[in-house]
C-alpha cells in the first residue's frame, strides 16, 4: 500500500491541500502576525498586484488577474486609454472606474498558529499605507527583520462603532523586538524557508478571455447564462473578500493568547546573538540566488 498516497488523499480530504489554506484574512477582534521577508524579492516582502472584479447576474464576483501585473498587454487598459484619449472629463473618469484595482499581500506567521507556516495576507491601500508608515519610523526601523524585527497587531471590525458601512482594520506595531521564530526550533525555520511564489496562487487570464469578459461586464445583455463559479483571488476591501475561504479561524481571544512567543525568550539562552543572526542568514541565502 502507498502510504504516501494514503497521506495525500487524507490531507486533500480535510482540506490541507486547498489554496485557500495559502491565504490568511484577519478575524473579528485582535490577532498578531509577523511580516517576513519574501523568499522570491528578499528586499521587498510587499507584493504588489491588480484585479478585476465583475459582478454577475447571480450575485457572485468573478476575480481576475490583470496581465499587466506580469507586465502583458491587457485589454481592458487599453480600452481605457481610448477613453481618455477622447478627451472629455466623462470619458476620464469612467476609464479611471475600468481600471484593475490594486491589492498588496505579504507573506506573514500567524502569532500561536506558527506550526502553519507562511501564509499570505492581502490588504487593500488603507492598511498598506498605514504599515508603510509604521516603517518609515526611525524609531521602529524593519519590522520584517528575522533576527530583530517587531509583530503586527490587528484590530479587525466586522461593525465599526463608527458607522462606517465596510470593516474596519486598524494596525498597530508591538514595540518588543523578537527573532521571527526560535531560531533553535529546526521544524519552524524550515517552515518560514518554504514559502511559495505567491504568482503561482493565481491565474493569468488570456488577452482574449478577459477581454471577452470585459464586454460581458459593461454590456451584460450580452452575456451568457451566467456559471457559478470559484473565485481566484481576492477583492479591494475586507468585506468583499473573494479569496479562496480560509478554514474558520478561533476566536480572538484563542487566537492570541499563545501570541507572546515564549520561545523566542528561550533561543536567547540557546544561541548567541551571533549564532542566532547567522543561521537566519544561512536559511535565506538560497532565497538571495533566486533573484
């Protein structure tokens, strides 16, 4: 009997074979994480990229990657720049309306969930400009160090007390500087080492496909009896999340409460600060030959 095989098919059964479990969304209340240094651009963990999202008559969204992410030509662009070439102010803003909407991800542990690895964490322009901020302090300097960076708190609101109508997220930094994981616990080195190449989690849709679906969202007598369909990505705000479902989180409260990392108190006395630093560096330098 393979059981390897056996293994795989379980897995596949329970879910831990599904892209979704890639992907990490914030849930109601407090959570904390650690933005890594991206495997595949080591001096960048944020990875930049555009979607489009059409709605369909049956009240699912389709998500698609545009091409112009991967730097293609892509349809949709350039049915805008025909717009603004007609050089009315209507046109203008309507092809600003047509355009793909920018989603930012990194790749993060999940504070008291590190036995999962890396997962992937999208935001839209709101919270990647308040984490760049946090960044560009002095005073807090790079928080995705490995050997000496800072946790991420999430404060993630389903119903704003505001009475804002979208979710609210709120990110603050943890002023304690703490190594990623216990750099002595082997297992969760390799586990931060083997992230994926987030461009693998998505589908390029052809030059011809998405310009057929374009037509079909701005003229949908045109389209055909719609399909339900998976989603492949994600949407521009936290409400609207279309990424593959992640598996329910705890709540809050479970979710933080093993967040202090005690482990990373007792690497110290383990290895010098020295060691520490260099088996972070000898974990990423196969990283570095990717670029």
């Amino acid at each position: 009997m393979d059981l390897d095989f056996i293994k795989s098919k379980l897995d596949t059964l329970q879910g831990k074979n599904k892209q979704s479990t890639k992907f990490w969304k914030p849930s109601e209340g407090e959570s904390k994480v650690r933005i890594l240094p991206y495997k595949f651009n080591t001096e960048n963990p944020f990875v930049e990229l555009k979607f489009y999202y059409y709605r369909q008559a049956n009240g699912t969204t389709k998500t698609f990657l545009s091409p112009s992410t991967s730097g293609n030509p892509d349809p949709v662009l350039e049915f805008c720049e025909k717009l603004r070439a007609t050089g009315t102010k209507e046109n203008w803003v309507l092809s600003k309306s047509y355009e793909p909407k920018l989603r930012t991800y990194v790749p993060v542990i999940v504070r008291g969930k590190e036995e999962e690895g890396v997962k992937f964490w999208g935001f839209g322009k709101q919270v990647y400009e308040s984490i760049l901020e946090k960044m560009s302090n002095p005073d807090i300097g790079d928080i995705t160090d490995l050997e000496n960076g800072n946790d991420l708190i999430i404060k993630f609101t389903k119903v704003p007390s505001s009475g804002k109508k979208f979710p609210e997220t709120k990110v603050d930094v943890r002023i304690k500087k703490t190594p990623a994981v216990d750099p002595s616990n082997d297992d969760l080195m390799q586990k931060i080492s083997d992230q994926v190449d987030i461009m693998t989690l998505f589908t390029e849709p052809s030059y011809d496909e998405l310009k057929k679906e374009f037509e079909n969202h701005i003229n949908p007598e045109n389209d055909p009896e719609p399909e339900v369909e998976a989603s492949t990505g994600d949407a521009t705000d936290e409400t609207n999340s279309t990424e593959p479902e992640v598996p329910a989180e705890p709540t809050a409260e479970k979710a933080t409460s093993a967040v202090e990392l005690p482990s990373a108190a007792k690497a110290s006395a383990i290895l010098t600060p020295e060691e520490t630093k260099a088996k972070f560096k000898k974990m990423f330098a196969e990283a570095a030959n990717l670029k």
